[in-house]
C-alpha cells in the first residue's frame, strides 16, 4: 500500500487482487448470496481506492483493511434488515393458482374499474391524476402543462383522491 500511495500502479493493482480473495472470505462469514458477497467485496475495494491516501505505512495493513471490511459489512448487513422488514418476499406459493396468465382477467377487471372510475371524475380532476399521478409529472411541469396554479392541481388531486376511494369503498361493498 505505501508503494501504491507513492504512485506504483502495478503495486497497487497487486495488492488489490491480492486482497480480494480474502475480502471474499470475510463477506462470506455474513452472506450466502454470492451475489452480495461480491456486492460487499466491490464495496470494500472502492472504500480502500477512495481512503487509499488515509493509511499510515508506519503501521500494519491488515488492522486498517479489516477495519474497512467490517465496516462495509455492517452497512450491508443494516441495509438488508431495514429491507427485510418492510419486505415480504412472494414466492409462488403465495398464488392462489401458479399458471401464468390465471389471474389476468381479475387484474383487466380492475383496470377497468380504475379507468371507469377516473371517467367520473370532473375534468380538473381527472387531469390532475393523469399528469401527478399516472404521467409521474412533478407539481410545477403539471402546473405549467395545465395552465393550472399547483395549489389548484394540489386541490384537484387530494379532492380526486378521495372520491376514488368513495367509489372503491362503494364497490367493495357492492361485491
């Protein structure tokens, strides 16, 4: 590392090939998923490139790259468990029937409630959710695509958001 800080590119490219097998074995004490073993083990090498002019050569590499790793480690590990609980993972299992294609015209029928139900809204309205809402556009492109103030688009959309789920509400209890 102290010949790859004063510059030796081969140095350097040495001493990262010869750390990533050992990073390997570190990520792979906390992962299964050779997916995010090599997640971590990318992480960690562009930590050391980024940090690279930090270590001391006085002192013992080891020390400082384990430092680093563990680091990683721990934001990756962080980074799966809020992900876990906010996450269900949907096998297929979890489906009422596997064949592809089985529950389609449950998904068309309500589309077309969807559509049915935007139709009924008044023409502010329906504006506001096609651009916001289902165009994605920011408040101020809406704004200026309609004409409208984004306090008024703001309005149209909250009014039409609730009188979508009035119309849901009423055909839930329809069915």
């Amino acid at each position: 590392m102290a010949r790859a800080q004063e510059g030796d590119q081969g140095a350097y490219r040495q001493l990262l090939e010869g750390i990533t097998p050992y990073l390997r074995a570190l990520a792979a004490r906390h992962f299964r998923s050779g997916d995010d073993i090599e997640d971590v083990v990318q992480d960690v090498l562009l930590t050391v490139h980024a940090v690279r002019g930090t270590y001391d050569p006085a002192r013992p590499f080891g020390p400082w790259l384990v430092a680093i790793a563990n680091r990683r480690i721990v934001d990756v590990l962080r980074r799966h468990g809020r992900a876990g609980l906010h996450e269900t993972p949907l096998d297929s299992e979890h489906e009422t029937f596997v064949v592809a294609g089985a529950n389609l015209q449950e998904e068309a029928m309500d589309a077309r409630f969807v559509r049915e139900a935007i139709e009924q809204l008044s023409a502010g309205q329906r504006d506001a959710v096609r651009m916001l809402k289902l165009e994605e556009m920011s408040l101020r492109e809406a704004a200026a695509a309609s004409g409208m103030s984004v306090a008024a688009l703001k309005v149209a959309t909250h009014r039409a958001m609730k009188r979508l789920r009035e119309l849901l509400r009423q055909r839930g209890s329809n069915s």
